[in-house]
C-alpha cells in the first residue's frame, strides 16, 4: 500500500472513499461541520439530526455518490471528545478509516487529518494505523477469502501546512506498521507451522532483509553454559530449543555506554506441560510466543530506524509438552546464574526460560534489561484484557514507558514488587520454587525473574491479557495484536 501526505482541499480529492472524522463535542454550527455539510449538499446535517450518525468513538455513516465532492464515497467516522485525542488515538482513526475503506471495496481512501498535533507525528501515526488496520488474519483460508487490499492511503492535512519531513514521517511509520504486522503474523500462525527452528529461520530472514545479524544458540550450546531451566521446559517436545540473539548491524558499543537487552518469551506451544492445561482454549497457546514475536518486531523495526542508544534482542524459543522426558513438578535444576530451582508446575514455564536468558543476557554485557511475556493469567485476571502488567527495579525507565501509552496507545500499569512477596516463592529444598499460592500471581512471577536479574536494572511487561483480541476492532482485525512492538520501538527513538 503507497501512504502519501496530501496538501489539498478535501472537495478536490479523486478516491473512492473519504473519511472525514467528526467530533462529539463538535456543535453542528462549527464551521468545519458547516462546510462538510455544504459541499455535500445538506447530507451531513441530514445524518446526523435523523439520529442515523453520532460521532461517538468508531461509529460510521457510509454515504455513496457524495454531491459536491470528487470522493466516491464519504466515510463520516466518530472521533469521539476532542479533548480526549492524542496521538493513539488519530493511528486508530486512520486505522478505522482504512479497514471501513477494505470492507467497502475500496482501493484508494483519503483521510481527513482534523489535528493540531505536530505534522510529522501525525504522519507517522496514521501511517502505522493504515497498515494495521489493512490487515486481516485469514493466513490459511482458501475458500471466502476477502482479497480486498487497500492500494493507497492519502493524509489529507486540514490545517493548511508545509509537508516538511511529512515523508520522512510516513517511513518511520510504515516500519513500525509493518513491524507489528509482521509480530502479528507469526503470532497467528499454528504452532505446527511455527515451531522453535521455524521461529529461528523466521528470525534469520527478517534479519537479513533489516540489516541484523541473528546468532542462534542450539541444545548444546545451552547445555555446556548450564542453562538448565530453559532445557527443562524442552524436554517433553521433540522440537529443539532454540536462543536467538539479535543485534544492529554496524552498531558498535561505546565504552561506559547502556546496552539495552529486550528479551522475548518464546513458547511456540504450551500445553502445560505434566501439568496440563485444561482443553478450553489451548489452541490459543499457539501464541505463548507474543513477547518473543514483539521482540524481533522491534528489532527490525529499530534496525531500520537506528536508535542512538545499542540495544540487542534475545529470543529463547521451546515448546512445553508432555511426555516421558518430561520435567516434572517436585524436579529440581540448576540454573546457568547457580540458582536451584524447584519446578512446583510445569505450566510456569515462561519465567523458567526467562531465568536462563536473563542470565544470558547479563553475561554477554546487558546493562539494562526489559523483558515482555504472556507470562501469567494472573495478569488477566487483576487487569483483563485493556492493560498490560509492568514490574521491575528501573523506575526511571518505567516511567519513560508509561509516559509514552498517549503515543503508543499500548496501556501499561505499574504493579507492586515488594520484597514481601519474595516469600511466596521460597522452598525448603532449593534457592527458590517456580510458584507461590494462588495469591499475586503476577507479582511472583515477577519476584522470580528479579532473582535473575539482581541488581542490573530491569523491567518485565506481563502482556498475557492483550497479546490477542477475540472480538475484533474497528481499526484492527481479530487476532494476534502485536503488543510491544510500538512501546518498545517508541522508547528508543523518542526516549
């Protein structure tokens, strides 16, 4: 799809669909609803006084044959508050815009950009809306396929400005785009199409076409460095395990200089392991690779935009079944940092695999340290399925984080990690046990993985709750979301 910015008045436009935002709060005398509704020929006030439109948030009134405009149709899209907009919304608005446009046929659609925010941020954020909201899930439907693809999206600026880096703008927004994108597709892929060594190749081609150079560490690699947690959790599954290391190409560490590690859970399947899951749902499990995905997002979105700061991504893949070489609850192993661990469910097996490549991560020189799983449904449960989980011991870059949820539009809520809660997780035969009791969950798990990354500064975002989206949205298809991959890039290049 061509994402271009466009400097012309709305009624001048040839294109098959326009999609003019209305505001809630927007009286019908306001001289922008005025105008719309002139050049339409008194369609717009007829909508709306009938009670057939009201600029609710994602609410639409589609209009054929428009008099007075060169569009096709035109798309009236509720905006909302006006005084509630800020730049998540607007990629969600384009977002809308684009998908409306898709189900209506359309090929090419202009969108009204109604904002006071700095151009190139708008730019960038509709152009990040468009790609996602032109994105479907049917990876392997053959028969009633939609093969409804937008061709161009124009945004139209109201405010009468320069273009300026509008271009540059839409780049950085399509990489970003297409980084969630491609973060959603494999979460959308079946586990036996994404296995562990899949996910690697995958790695290996994204890599070689951003410009990162991807090193993969196989079982024997892991198991001369005693990373035993995370070999643990392979045991039941004939698919080997894999560590993918991801760094920039040509970025080079200066000295007393942060490196950033983004590490990414990684289970291509979990069923629980010994200690199943139940049988509702488990198909879902094929996405227990969420954070793992936003992690090679980011890196190949970031290797294209080339952040200041070094960062590098580290990716332990597995699959947790069940089966005579199986880890079982009561086994205790050793971990590559020396720590015993007592596995009391097999079905905690992110925080296990984590343990190992936060280690990793420390000894390959990791300075600062984020980590992004669908570690727990006890995350969901205190949560549901609005706000990601965030935890750890670097206050300064969790607040840079939360800051950044206005732009992103990817929810963070900081929870507790009080040394009280370390209690719940102690066991009497080892360092520590995978599991406390039913109570803070979350915050356990959380607690685990500070063992391993001690006093290097760390944050873990718990992403079990909005990794997938069951019900579909007006600007986004169902499935996999490619949660992360936004908060993560936005942090290095906008700090």
């Amino acid at each position: 799809m061509i994402i271009e910015f466009v400097h012309r008045k709305y009624a001048e436009i040839r294109c098959d669909l326009l999609a003019y935002p209305l505001f809630e709060d927007e009286p019908e005398g306001a001289p922008a609803v005025v105008a719309l509704d002139k050049a339409t020929g008194g369609v717009v006030r007829a909508v709306h006084s009938s009670g057939e439109f009201k600029p609710k948030l994602h609410s639409t009134c589609l209009i054929h044959g428009p008099r007075g405009l060169k569009a096709n149709r035109l798309l009236l899209l509720g905006a909302g508050k006006k005084q509630e907009l800020n730049l998540a919304r607007w990629r969600d608005l384009a977002g809308a815009a684009a998908r409306s446009a898709k189900l209506a046929a359309c090929k090419t659609v202009a969108f009204a950009a109604r904002s006071e925010a700095r151009l190139e941020d708008l730019a960038r954020v509709c152009s990040e809306g468009a790609l996602i909201g032109n994105y479907d899930s049917d990876l392997y439907k053959t028969r009633e396929k939609e093969s409804r693809e937008l061709e161009r999206f124009l945004i139209l600026d109201l405010k009468g400005r320069a273009p300026g880096s509008a271009q540059e703008a839409i780049r950085r927004g399509t990489t970003v785009g297409d980084a969630v994108n491609l973060a959603r597709n494999l979460g959308n892929e079946p586990a036996n199409v994404l296995t562990p060594a899949s996910f690697a190749e995958k790695c290996l081609s994204a890599g070689a076409k951003a410009g990162l150079d991807v090193e993969v560490l196989e079982r024997g690699d892991m198991e001369k460095l005693g990373m035993n947690t995370l070999l643990a959790v392979a045991r039941g599954s004939d698919e080997p395990p894999k560590l993918i290391i991801l760094r920039i190409k040509g970025q080079r560490r200066r000295k007393g200089a942060p490196l950033y590690a983004l590490l990414g859970k990684g289970v291509t399947f979990d069923s629980g392991g010994i200690s199943i899951k139940p049988a509702e749902k488990m198909e879902d499990m094929k996405a227990d690779m969420a954070g793992a995905a936003a992690v090679l997002g980011t890196m190949v979105s970031l290797a294209q935009l080339r952040p200041s700061q070094q960062v590098m991504g580290l990716i332990p893949a597995v699959e947790n079944l069940p089966s005579g070489k199986a880890s079982k609850p009561g086994d205790v192993v050793k971990t590559l940092l020396g720590k015993t661990v007592e596995i009391i469910n097999t079905d905690a097996e992110g925080r296990l695999i984590l343990a190992d490549t936060i280690a990793y991560a420390r000894s390959i020189g990791a300075t600062h340290l984020i980590d992004i799983a669908t570690l727990t449904g006890a995350c969901v449960v205190a949560l549901g399925m609005v706000y990601a989980g965030m935890m750890g011991t670097d206050q300064k870059l969790m607040d840079r984080l939360r800051k950044n949820c206005g732009t992103t539009g990817e929810k963070l809520w900081q929870l507790p990690l009080d040394d009280d809660y370390r209690k719940a997780i102690q066991s009497e035969i080892a360092d520590i046990k995978n599991v406390g009791n039913r109570w803070a969950g979350a915050i356990t798990a959380g607690k685990f993985l500070q063992e391993f990354a001690e006093d290097t500064p760390w944050v873990h975002i718990d992403i079990a709750g909005v990794d997938m989206d069951h019900d579909g949205r007006p600007f986004a298809a169902k499935g996999a979301t490619g949660f992360g991959v936004r908060t993560l890039t936005q942090l290095f290049l906008r700090g």
